[in-house]
C-alpha cells in the first residue's frame, strides 16, 4: 500500500474513532427528543400555560390582544375585539405523523387546545374575574334573605364541550403552519370558536392556504351554574349594554344539559339553570377565588378594554347583527351532539 493512501486509511479509522461517542444510544435519544421535542411529555402543559400566562390580563397596563397589534379580522380590516383573531404557529414533529408520513388526525385536537387558550385566555379577561366576584355576593345576598349562612365559594370554570375538525390538505413532517382562532358567535349558554389551520404564503402577498377548519363551543361555569357569554364579555368591557326592550334571538337550549342543583342568585342575570355534565367535558381553566385579582385591577382592565373600540362605530345592534351571522354559520352544529345522542337511546 502506497504511502497516501496509508495515511487515508488511519485518517478514515481516526474519524471513525472520533464519531463513536458520537453515535452512541444516549446522541441519539437526545437528536431523536430534540427533533420531538413537541410531543415530549409535559410539553403540551408547558405550551398551554405559556400561552395563559402571556395572553391573560394580570395588569391593566397589559396591552390588548394580539400583544398590542391592531385590531383587524382575518382579512386586515378593523373589527371589534371580539371577533379579532388570535394566531398561533408550530410544526409537526415525527411523533406526530402517521403511517402516511403526515400530521397524524388526532394531533389536530391538541394544537386546538394551545390556539383556543391563547384566545379565551384575553377575551375572558377580566370579564370572568367579576363575574365571579358578582356572583359570590350575590349568593351570599341569597343565602342571608333565607336565614341560611353564606355558601362557600366556588371556582368558576372554562369548560370545553365538544369540538369539530374538518380536514382539508396534509401537513407534512416539519412543516409551519398557522392556526388562526376568532370568536364567531355565542348564545345564551355556549361561545362558538372557529380555528383555521393554515399553511403560510409561499411569498410576501402571496394566499395562505386552508389546511383544516375546527369549531369548538365553550361554556363557563360558577359551581354549577351556567353564566351566558355576553356577561361575562359585557362586564370585560366589550360589549354595550342592550337597549332597553331589545330581546336576544338565542340558539335552541341542548336537552341533554342536567337541572343545576344550586340556587340561582337574586338577580339572575346572564345565568342559565342548565348544566353541563362534568364527566363528559374537559375542564380548560379553574380559577379559585385566591387566583382572580382584586376588583380595583379588573375595572382598570375593564376600564381600558372599553376604550380599546368604538362603542359609536360598534353599536348593540351592529354585534348583534355580526353574532346573529355567526349563529347562521353553525347552525348545522348547535345541539348535533344531542341528536346524535339521540340515535343511540
């Protein structure tokens, strides 16, 4: 063997030694969790938390949502806060693929989790916050006009009830992609949220496209009572209160809702005597009573939630026309759970 290539041959042999450590069981556990470092465990509470904690009021400095960008809709005209959608963007690492080699069906749901937080988690606050506290005196009121003791409070909570996924164009491995989620309408129970997954424009002013379109329905709860959605959005500052003999057109009441076992408070308002069966939805966000800030920051958000829109431009009349189109929307999907329900009995 000629002399060059000896010394190819021990070069070749001293790389090699080199890259063994490098190729060892522990290397590539770490590039394989790296690379899936979204599917990790306790990853998805770290994405949901991350997304509570920077979207939710905690100060009334705090901008409004998206982070201070301007309030428009999803075709960059200006809208009302509550219809001003939220973006929230990822990948789809390999553990979220299937045999197919694209994101896998089921992954779809918990990405809907993280955008959906990132939107309820601001438009709730700080409606939720005095809401609960209303509700707290107002049960205390009750209790004392019966001689009783004032109840021990309870945490309000944010409870998903159902969700809808419609599959439009894969979403191969690694690749980015947009989930937009917008309030498009409530009744007197649910808050309908619609989420588009999308796939980036190929260039500057190019079209996004629609990758899956999702529609979830939430409801909030105080015990076991249900609080209707303009309440809590009317006390957070973003809706104006109706005129005086005006009547809210609402969506069919699900038969499947159980009668609430907890006395309605004295003034009943925005408060329904349905309840939603907690062994067949998922708790999103409790808060106790200790985790809500006090009155005097909820009104300073309230405060600066008002001054955020145009109660001129954006009158009663005009939201409820823009909830009443939503409402049109998801008509087909208001109670389908309760008459596919009904197929079974």
């Amino acid at each position: 063997m000629s002399i060059p290539a000896a010394l190819r041959v021990e070069s070749m042999r001293d790389l090699l030694s080199a890259a063994g450590p490098l190729a060892s069981w522990r290397t590539l556990a770490l590039i394989l969790a790296f690379i899936n470092l979204k599917s990790l465990p306790f990853v998805w509470h770290f994405r949901i938390l991350y997304h509570f904690a920077t979207n939710l009021r905690l100060k009334p400095s705090a901008p409004f949502f998206p982070k201070g960008k301007a309030i428009l809709d999803a075709q960059g005209q200006p809208t009302h806060p509550v219809f001003v959608p939220v973006r929230v963007t990822s990948r789809t690492p390999l553990l979220e693929t299937d045999y197919n080699l694209h994101k896998s069906n089921s992954t779809y749901f918990t990405d809907l989790d993280v955008s959906r937080t990132a939107l309820v988690s601001r438009l709730y606050s700080p409606g939720v916050g005095l809401v609960s506290k209303e509700l707290d005196k107002e049960f205390a009121a009750a209790a004392q006009a019966e001689g009783k003791h004032a109840p021990k409070k309870k945490p309000v909570l944010i409870v998903l009830g159902s969700v809808f996924c419609s599959f439009k164009r894969e979403i191969k491995p690694f690749e980015l992609y947009e989930m937009h989620s917008k309030v498009i309408s409530w009744d007197k129970k649910w808050m309908y949220i619609l989420t588009c997954f999308m796939r980036p424009a190929s260039r500057p002013g190019g079209e996004k496209q629609i990758l899956a379109t999702a529609l979830s329905k939430y409801v909030v709860k105080k015990g076991r009572l249900t609080v209707a959605p303009e309440r809590i959005l009317r006390l957070g500052g973003f809706l104006p209160a109706p005129p005086p003999g005006s009547q809210t057109k609402e969506a069919p009441t699900d038969s499947s809702a159980e009668v609430s076992a907890i006395g309605t408070p004295a003034s009943g308002e925005g408060i329904t005597s349905t309840g939603v069966d907690g062994s067949l939805v998922r708790e999103v966000l409790k808060m106790n009573d200790e985790d809500i800030p006090k009155r005097e920051v909820l009104e300073e958000q309230k405060a600066a939630n008002s001054d955020s829109w145009d109660s001129e431009e954006w009158t009663w009349d005009r939201i409820e026309q823009e909830r009443l189109r939503g409402l049109a929307v998801v008509d087909g999907y208001i109670n389908l759970d309760d008459k596919l329900h009904q197929e079974w009995m």
